[in-house]
C-alpha cells in the first residue's frame, strides 16, 4: 500500500516535472550505454557489409567488419557484444560438427575482438540452429528434437568457445540440464571465470522471423520450436526454469523476448534477484526501427522509450540491436 499524502493543493505532483532540472533529479529509472549488449551477425569473407533485409539498419559483418563493431562498441561505453554466426549452407550438416570447430566464424571472430579490443567482453551463442541442416537447435531424430544428445554436443561447442575466448555464453537452446553440464565441463577444463548467461526463459515467439533470416535459419527449419521453447501464456513455468538454470550454475538469466514479456522480468528480478536480462529481439527491433524510417513514429523517442521499459521492469540490462544508435544518443 502506498503511504498516505496530503490532499490537493497541498500534493500537486505536477511541482516534480515543471522543469527539465527537476524531472533529472526524481527520474526512478535511468539508462545508459553500459545497459547494452549488442547483437551482430558475422559471416565469412572480408570488407563485407551486407544488409539484413528484414532489418532496417542491421548488418551481416564479415570478421574484420566486426573487429570495426567492436571497436565502435568500446568508443560509445557499450561493455558488450554478442556474435552470431551467418554459416554458409554447405557447412550445415546432420552432426552439426561446425558448430565447435575451434576455426569457425564465432570462435575467429572471438579470437579478433580479443586480440583487437581485449576490454571488451564477447558474448556467444550455444545452439545447434546456425549448423543444423533441419534448423533446429538441437538434434533431430525420427522427427523429435532429442536432448541428452544434443546437450553433449553444446557442452562441446561450449568449451570451444571458451577456449577462442568468449567471456560470456548464452546457452539459448532450452534444453533440459544443459547448464549444469556446461558448467562442470567449463570447471573441469579450468574456466572458472566463464560467465553463463542463460537463456533460461525463451519463449516459442512469433517474435524470431527476422534473427532467423539474418542466420539463415528460417530456410532450413522444419516444424516448430514448441517441444522446447516455453508456451507464450505460461508465467509460474519461467520461475521454474530459472530457478532451476541458477541451481545449475547459470550466473545471470535472459528472458526472450522483451516487452511483451517484462512481467516475466519483473518476476524473475523479484523473486530471485539474480542479474537479470531482457532481449529485445528481431521482431520488436524491425517493427519499431521500420516504422521510424516511414516516420509513423518518432524513431529515437520510440527506442529510447522501449529500452527504458526494460530497466523499469527490473532488468539489468538488455540485448539490443538499437545498442549504437541508442549509445550515441545518450552520450548526447
């Protein structure tokens, strides 16, 4: 209950946004570059700037075109980027074998922002969909998306990264019991540092299309995610999962998608206060980026405004594509 105040005149809350002076002081919610981390697509080739159709101002990044990203990304104060790798279709295969070979493009492009902008942390993605010739972020047999199988495999992809010198893996797989696996194995190999950040609420979101034709996923998948990605209506099920990720030895969790999902996060911060993050995925970021460039509406108040929403319901920060846009308007 709130606790009681004079009646008016003597409370006129209007006396608290007269000015912009006095809206900075009592402002509750504040958001900075050191909120973001910053999703890029990474495919082969060199000098290679190649738009995502389906996402306005978004990029497939060749590995030296990424190395420029980061470097971008340590100027505006961004502390983070996330890779995901554009592989080329012949590499797709049934044993998704590519997916921890120590020279594909996730772990190159690892080992170059590294060596580049070591101060930077480097985020990666643990799912077999980018290698996978059903598309599927795990293995496919006699039609079912199997588990215990595809949890040995990511733990192997895992340590790969681990070992290019990814700071952070985000498991987004939704497997069962695959972040207690990949934890012992990152111990037992002397990773004690790797950070996991678990993808521990992913809902199966109509939200996805473009990521998936940014990967080149969406052309291979078959069926749907709905064996191992979570019901949209249910909420007591993500407090379950991400119970179970922290037991299991996840050091921060993700909700995805964002805001049609930010009382999940309110919840999650809530109940377990973890460090708590939100992803403002493909589908937000086109259709509030696509309706700024028809001017429908005013595109940097629009992404302000929803990255906001993210702190507000409890996040410590956000995976978001608007990441440089969003920085270099807040650095003014």
């Amino acid at each position: 209950m709130l606790p009681s105040q004079a009646p008016f005149p003597a409370t006129r809350f209007r006396r608290l946004r007269a000015s912009p002076a006095v809206r900075a002081l009592v402002q509750e919610t504040a958001l900075g570059p050191a909120d973001f981390i910053w999703p890029v697509f990474v495919r082969d080739g060199d000098g290679v700037v190649e738009p995502v159709p389906s996402m306005p101002g978004v990029n497939r990044l060749s590995v030296d075109k990424v190395v420029e990203a980061a470097h971008e990304a340590a100027a505006l104060g961004i502390p983070a980027i996330c890779l995901f790798p554009y592989t080329d279709p012949a590499l797709k295969t049934e044993d998704c074998a590519e997916a921890w070979n120590p020279q594909n493009l996730s772990n190159t492009a690892t080992r170059a922002i590294k060596h580049a902008v070591p101060g930077l942390a480097v985020m990666t993605d643990v799912a077999l969909d980018p290698y996978n010739i059903h598309g599927h972020d795990g293995f496919v047999e006699d039609g079912e998306i199997v588990n215990d199988r595809t949890v040995e495999a990511l733990v192997k992809q895992a340590l790969s990264q681990a070992e290019a010198g990814a700071d952070i893996i985000g498991p987004s797989d939704m497997m069962d019991g695959r972040i207690g696996a990949m934890r012992s194995a990152l111990e037992s190999a002397g990773h004690h540092n790797v950070l996991l950040l678990s993808y521990a609420a992913k809902y199966a979101s109509a939200f996805y299309g473009p990521f998936r034709d940014a990967v080149g996923a969406s052309g291979a998948l078959k069926g749907d995610k709905k064996t191992y990605q979570m019901e949209p209506g249910n909420s007591d099920e993500a407090m379950r999962l991400i119970a179970r990720d922290l037991q299991e030895g996840a050091d921060m969790v993700m909700v995805k998608p964002g805001m049609p999902y930010l009382d999940i996060c309110r919840r999650a911060k809530d109940m377990f206060g973890a460090p708590t993050f939100a992803y403002q995925v493909s589908g937000e970021y086109a259709m509030l980026a696509g309706a700024g460039e028809r001017g429908w509406v005013d595109g940097d108040k629009v992404m302000l405004e929803s990255l906001t929403s993210f702190k507000r319901a409890g996040c410590d920060g956000v995976l978001t594509y608007f990441a440089p846009a969003a920085a270099r308007l807040l650095n003014g």
